[in-house]
C-alpha cells in the first residue's frame, strides 16, 4: 500500500511543504499497531489503576495532544519522533472520548460507531472535495495536513468502538478477539495485492488497527481466568513504549520512511482492477456481518466493564446462602480487601482506595473457574456486589457516601 499515482494540488509552490507523513512500509504498520495498543492499555492504566477517573484522564490527555499536535504542525519535515509521539497520544485521546460516550454517557456502542463512521465520511469528503485527493504521500499543504491528523483521530475513535461493540456482540475472549482484525486487515492486503484502491485499502487497513492493537494489548493485560496473559496494563504500556521507542530510533537512524519531497507515480491505477475489488470488499464486509450475528446468537456470557451494570441475581441472597458454598479462605481474602479499602476511604485516600480496589477485582477474577461452578447463583450474586463496587470507586466523579454503601453492602454479603 506504499504506491499511488499522485495529484499534486494547484497551490503555489511557495505553500507547499516537505511531506510531513512517513512512507507506509512494513515499519508503518508495526509501529502503528503498538501505538494503538498502548493507546488501550496506558489509558486504562492512568483511569483505572491509578484512580484519575475518566474524565480527568481525558481532560490531561487532550491537553497533551494539543502540545503533541502544536509540535508537529510547527516542525518542518517529518521527522520520527515527533510523528509517532502525536499517533501515541492521538490513540489514547481516541480511546478516551469514546469511553466516556460508552461509560459516562451511556451511548451504545452500535450508536458510537455509527456516529463515528458518518463523522469519517464527512471528514473524508470534505477532505476529497477541497483537495482532490486522500493520499498521504501528498501531505505537502496545511490544509490537507489539518485533515490529515483529523481523519487519524476519528479513525481511532471509531476502531475503540466498533472493536468493543464486537466484543459486546461476540463475547470472545481477548486472545480470540485478535483474529478478526488479524483476518480483515490480511484480507486487505491481499485486495491491494490484486489491484484495489491503494487509498481506500490503506485507510481501511488503518482504522482496523485499532481494534488489532486495542485487543492485542487487553490480551496482554487481561487475567488468565479471563483468557489474557496476566501482564498488566503498566506492564504491557511499557513493553510497548520501549519498543515504539526502539523502533522510532532505527527509523530516525535509517530514514528509510521518508517521502521525497516530489513523489513519482510508481504506476497506473487499473479502474476495471479497483472496480473488481470494490466486489471483493463487499463480499468480505457481508462475511463479516454474517459471521458476527452468527457469533452474537450463540450462548456466552456478555462482557460486564467497570461501567456495566451489574450480573443480573435472581434474588438477594442472605450471606450464607451467598458464601456457604465457596471455601472460606477466599471469602476471608475478599473480606480483608474489601475491608481494607473502605478503611483507606475513610481516611481520604481515594487514590490508594481505587488502587486497592483493583487488587479484589484481579483476586475475584482469578478464583472464577473455582468458585463459579460451585454456585452459580451465589457466584454472580457476589460478582454483581462486586461490579457495583467497581463502579463506584472508578466513578469519573466519585461520591464517598455511594462509594461506602457499596463497599459495605459488600461486606455484609460477605459475611
């Protein structure tokens, strides 16, 4: 997808710029993948690990992204470093404005990702009918550099979304999440290989790795009784971050992604060849909705996220009936943290609270495949009491007296 016959604009020469974009080698892809994998795990890090909250974390990172953005616009060639540093901090902020639609908000995801999407068609063809072209080997104006970092936003946005609306639809695990990017964007690939649109495939492929990195890095971070490799989101953020930074250190040694400043046309589009793969492209996209709504109608058991309501109990249970059946060492393990939370509540430490919240999240998730086959009914009476702790605590603006009741609430049901 590194080949396109360019369509240079009818600016004076005196407006145009190095391009300020790299050249889309196998490097691009790798890089960019980690990008959008530390733009899932750092995100969920600062938010929920460290206690920010939501919209704080927003609030920081959109600020970040107009000094990163600043940067970038202000340089005068591409120039590595300053590049990938503002895809990083694009990813988290991408990341975070469709969590607070999903969790703060309340938006479902299929609405998200369809406003998302529009709001990517009218970008793209307010972009195509002002400078006649989507290329970015053709990134040598203001304007189509403006559009250009416009588009990388709201392509992470809705790769967040549409990625968590089929986790939602599906129920796959992390590790098995990762197949279907894997899939569409090999499928990509071999479209370009056949002729299709360079632009369109590149773009396709672009928003696709969103939802491949996004799941990569919760397979990562997420707990063995959960299907993930138990890394940790601060784990998993800074293996990425050194290996962005690694590999932005070769590129800035190499240059081997540099554009030249007038690019060739390394060939002709074949119009019957894209016309053929437009065909292939709607054929995959039909095989994908088949797929989905396949998945969808099998049993599994839907994803409950910090912002999720609560698993459904058929009835309050007494705190025998709810801890009779599991073995008293685990339930005196989730007493003493539970306990020890609220201890750090009271005191005003919320931050050491949240963070210490997470330690019965990870402790309850690890007992899962023990405790559930035991009972499920006291099983999922428990995890919703749990659920409606998380949620209070990792509130965007928590409430102490909420956040009490449901820790103590929690204790009761514990015994």
């Amino acid at each position: 997808m590194a080949t396109t016959t360019e369509r240079l604009s009818a600016a004076p020469d005196a407006r145009r710029m190095l391009n300020k974009v790299p050249e889309v080698t196998i490097w691009f892809w790798v890089i960019k993948i980690l990008c959008t994998t530390v733009g899932e795990s750092f995100a969920d890090w600062i938010n929920t690990t460290l206690g920010v909250g939501l919209i704080n974390t927003s609030l920081i990172f959109t600020a970040v992204l107009a000094g990163a953005l600043g940067w970038q616009l202000s340089t005068k060639r591409y120039v590595p470093f300053v590049y990938w540093l503002t895809v990083v901090v694009l990813s988290v902020t991408g990341t975070l404005y469709t969590d607070i639609l999903t969790d703060s908000q309340g938006v479902p995801l299929a609405v998200s990702s369809s406003v998302f999407a529009g709001v990517l068609a009218v970008v793209f063809g307010t972009w195509y009918t002002r400078e006649r072209t989507l290329s970015i080997h053709s990134i040598v104006t203001r304007p189509r550099e403006l559009f250009y970092w416009l588009a990388v936003l709201v392509t992470f946005a809705l790769g967040t979304a549409t990625g968590d609306w089929t986790l939602e639809l599906t129920g796959w695990t992390p590790g098995v999440s990762v197949l279907l990017p894997l899939g569409l964007i090999a499928a990509i690939v071999l479209a370009w290989r056949l002729g299709a649109s360079v632009v369109l495939s590149f773009w396709l492929a672009y928003i696709l790795t969103r939802p491949l990195g996004a799941n990569l890095g919760d397979w990562l971070a997420s707990p063995g009784s959960d299907g993930g490799l138990d890394l940790g989101t601060a784990v998993t953020s800074v293996v990425f971050l050194v290996a962005i930074l690694a590999t932005v250190l070769y590129l800035t040694r190499s240059r081997s992604d540099v554009i030249e400043t007038h690019p060739q046309a390394a060939g002709v589009a074949n119009p019957v060849r894209e016309r053929i793969m437009l065909g292939y492209y709607a054929v995959v996209a039909v095989a994908t909705a088949v797929l989905l709504v396949w998945a969808n109608h099998q049993p599994h058991a839907a994803p409950v996220g910090e912002g999720d309501g609560p698993a459904p109990a058929s009835a309050p249970l007494t705190p025998e009936q709810a801890t009779s059946s599991f073995p008293p060492a685990d339930i005196a393990n989730f007493r003493t943290i539970t306990a020890d939370t609220l201890a750090k509540l009271n005191s005003g430490h919320q931050a050491a609270a949240t963070t210490r919240v997470t330690d019965l999240e990870k402790a309850w998730d690890d007992a899962q495949p023990t405790l559930e086959p035991k009972n499920q009914q006291a099983w999922t009476f428990l995890d919703g009491e749990i659920d409606h702790v998380l949620k209070a605590l990792r509130a965007s603006n928590p409430d102490k007296a909420t956040e009490a009741d449901a820790l103590n609430a929690l204790l009761t049901s514990l015994g």
